[in-house]
C-alpha cells in the first residue's frame, strides 16, 4: 500500500504565503473523492466479497482506506472544512459500487476502471496546478497526489487485467460512470 508509507501530517500547516482558496478545494474535493472510492468498494465487497475476485477488491479497498485517512488528517492540518455532499457521496457511492457488482466481476472492474481513469486524470490537473502555483511550498501535498495517482493507476490497470472491458455496454457504462465522476468532482470543490 502506497499511501501508508507517506508521513503523517500531525501538526496544522502554516496558513502564511498558501493559496488557501486553491488548497481548500484540492483537499476537499479528494477526500470527497476518496470517501467516495471507499464507499464504491464496500459496495462492491458486499456482492462480491466472497467470490474469487473479492481479495483483489479487498487490497484496492485497503488502498483507499489509507487514501480516506491521509485526507482526514489533510484537512484538520489545512484547517479545511468537507463538501456538504458527504452524505449524498455515501449513498451513491455504495449504490454504484453494489450496482455494478450486480453486473458481476467484469462489472465491479469496469466501474474501477472508469473511476480510477477519472480520478488520476484530477489528480494530474492538480498536480500540475501545484506545480504552476510552486513546487516547493506544496512539496508535502505534491507527494501525498503523485502516490495517490500511482496508486489510482494501478488499480485502474487491475480492473483492465480482470475483464473490465468484456462487460456487456462497456463503453455506455463507463462513459455514464465518468460523467458522474466529472459531476461529482465539480461539485466537490465547490460545496
């Protein structure tokens, strides 16, 4: 697991010389995001937990658990608020998640796969918005994104691995999935 080698961050960050408005948004819209993947997962577990591609559900989950923790502890040390949409992400994400799941394994993997495709092309237009703003001062949160998105990538190529694309509509599917993702995201950063 990627995310669980990476420095905890224990102490508010200095709020001087930040773009808050900018790393607001950031930290709030990824831990919508990533509350959002967990909530996928355990739908997924709860159809598919106990079928031969439960384990492989099970290590993304683990993942993104660690993902959910590091932006828990991102947003007490930017003295960030969450989305209001915490609770509407819960539901929909367990929905989506056990929904596709319905579909079977190549289902839960073409759901992964349109979402994790989603989540690391947002976490590269936010790396190179950091970059833009300064490399150096956003040095810490540019490693939690760069891990984050590996780590998405991964579990995006996973799904391709198990037969995401064999499922019946992929391309429907997985164009729907991203849209919500793309709503989702817009929203996120906003409310």
């Amino acid at each position: 697991a990627g995310g669980a080698s990476l420095r905890l961050c224990s102490t508010r960050v200095a709020q001087e010389g930040i773009n808050k408005p900018v790393i607001d948004r950031i930290i709030r819209v990824d831990h919508a995001g990533e509350y959002g993947a967990n909530r996928i997962y355990a739908g997924q577990m709860a159809v598919l937990g106990r079928s031969s591609v439960g384990p492989v559900i099970q290590q993304m989950w683990n993942q993104e658990k660690d993902h959910l923790k590091k932006f828990n502890e991102l947003m007490v040390a930017y003295r960030v608020r969450p989305t209001v949409l915490l609770p509407f992400w819960n539901v929909a994400g367990f929905v989506l998640g056990a929904g596709s799941a319905l579909l079977g394994r190549k289902g839960a993997m073409a759901c992964t796969v349109a979402v994790e495709e989603s989540i690391s092309e947002h976490y590269n237009n936010q790396i190179r918005t950091l970059i833009e703003e300064d490399p150096e001062k956003y040095k810490e949160l540019l490693q939690v994104i760069k891990q984050f998105r590996d780590d998405e990538q991964e579990h995006h190529d996973i799904g391709l691995e198990h037969d995401a694309e064999a499922t019946p509509a992929y391309s429907v599917l997985k164009t729907a999935i991203q849209l919500g993702c793309k709503a989702a995201i817009f929203l996120s950063e906003r409310i």
